[in-house]
C-alpha cells in the first residue's frame, strides 16, 4: 500500500518537446488507478517518473508523502511488469522468479516460500522448470507478474502489460488481475491505451490527452451519458 501524489509533474525531454505539462494527481493507498489515452499522450513517460525510470523535469512525486524525486528506483518499495516480458532466457521460470531475492541476499528457505506463494497466486506451480522459451504469451506474462509479486513491493506498476497477448486471453488476465488486485490490496497503476481494459480494471481511471488530465473519475461516472 503506498499512496501517491503528484504536484505540477513537467517532463521534456533532452530535444526539447515538453511531453507532460503540469499534471495533479493523488493515488490513494490500495487503488487500481489506471491511466489511459491516445498513443504519445504522455502515459508511460508519467509511469516511468513514478519508478524513477525517468528525471522529472520539474514539480512534485510523493511516495507516503516523502518527497520522492531524487530516491533510487530500487528504493522507492515498487515493481513494474512491462508490456515485453523481459525474463531471462537462460533461467528457469523459479530461478526468474526469485533471482531478485537471491540478489538482495535472502535465505534459500524464504526464496522458496515466496516464489511458491507467488506461483500459487497466479497458478504456474507446474511450469517452475521451464525455460521462457517453453511457454506461452499468457504463461509469461504471468512470470513477469510473479516476478514482481515475490518482492511484495507496496507499489505495482503496469505499463501495458497484455498488448502483446490475443483478445481471449486478455480477457483473462484482465480478471486475474482484477483478482490479484483484490487479494494484495496493494497501489497499482496501469497504463493502456484501451478503454474496455480501463474500465474493466480501474477502480479510477485519468484519461490524458496531449501531456495532460482531461478527466479523472470511476468508470461510469467517465463514460456515463446524461
Ligand atoms: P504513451 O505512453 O501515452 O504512448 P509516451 O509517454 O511513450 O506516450 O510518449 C509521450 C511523448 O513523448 C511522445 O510524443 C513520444 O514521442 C515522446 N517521447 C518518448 N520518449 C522520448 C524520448 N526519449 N525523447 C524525446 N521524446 C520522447
Ligand atoms: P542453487 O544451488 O543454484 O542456488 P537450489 O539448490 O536452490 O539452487 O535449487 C536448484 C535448482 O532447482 C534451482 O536453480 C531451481 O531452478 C530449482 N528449484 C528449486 N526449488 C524449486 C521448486 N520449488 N520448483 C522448481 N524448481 C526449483
């Protein structure tokens, strides 16, 4: 659970173009915040200034109210699952999960209960001893999620994590992790550039156009018509 707040947030970038203008937003702990709008609206530019990924070019990130602009990204107690998986092809799937662990020096025993616990999560007992390549688009990104869940990072970030899945099956990552959501209770932020995964994900939803908040609101109270 971390809470989130953002003052007067500006990004531009080395060349010059300004990207994001000044944006206002507070995240409440345990949200599913997802933030959505046009290709090249500043999306993913904002979610990487969250993980730290990314300077900010001026104003205000809060992280549990802490000025957070200049922590370290390992610091800052959160985990992002990208839209390509990233596993690293030469480990298996548990050696994915749990490499992050073994880094930051944790005992055999706690690795195992950890990466079991986040494998049971999302249902990929069975396949700990494969290599990436041995899977499925679905059954990897669930790695990728794995991976992150194993570190009980108090913030999740998504930056559109299922594009590269077939409609079927995002559908049922999108009620996975809706159902992830409900079991962690932990912040998450999602970034999609499509509507029926922002309502159907987002408890809140920003919709940005052009490096700015046009809306901020639950789904309906979004797209309702009078
Ligand atoms: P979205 O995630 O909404 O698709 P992005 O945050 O990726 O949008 O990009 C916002 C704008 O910033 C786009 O116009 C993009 O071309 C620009 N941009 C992204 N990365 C860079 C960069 N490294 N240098 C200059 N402009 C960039
Ligand atoms: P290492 O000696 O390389 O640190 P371990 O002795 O912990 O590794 O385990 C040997 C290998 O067995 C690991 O590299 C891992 O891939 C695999 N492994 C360990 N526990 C499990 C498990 N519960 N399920 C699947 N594979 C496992």
């Amino acid at each position: 659970m971390t809470q989130v707040r953002l003052r007067q947030i500006r990004k531009q970038y080395a060349d010059g173009t300004e990207v994001i203008h000044g944006v206002d937003l507070d995240i409440h702990d345990g949200e599913f915040m997802v933030f959505v709008g046009p290709s090249g609206c500043g999306k993913s530019t904002l979610l990487r200034m969250i993980a730290g990924l990314e300077d900010i070019s001026g104003g205000e990130l809060h992280l549990d109210g802490m000025l957070a602009n200049d922590i370290a990204p390992a610091k800052r107690g959160l985990a992002m699952v990208f839209q390509s998986y990233a596993l690293y092809p030469h480990m298996s799937v548990f050696d994915n999960m749990a490499f992050s662990l073994k880094m930051a020096g944790q005992s055999k025993v706690s690795i195992e209960s950890a990466v079991q616990k986040a494998a049971a999560i999302l249902q990929i007992e069975h396949l700990l001893d494969r290599k990436p390549k041995d899977l499925s688009g679905g059954q990897r990104q669930r790695v990728a999620i794995g991976r992150a869940i194993v570190r009980q990072p108090k913030l999740f970030l998504f930056d559109e994590p299922l594009s590269n899945l077939d409609a079927s099956l995002r559908v049922q990552m999108r009620i996975e992790l809706s159902r992830l959501h409900q079991e962690l209770q932990t912040t998450m932020i999602y970034v999609t550039h499509d509507q029926v995964e922002a309502m159907t994900l987002g408890q809140r939803i920003v919709v940005f156009n052009g490096g700015r908040i046009e809306q901020v609101g639950k789904p309906l109270e979004l797209y309702e018509k009078p």
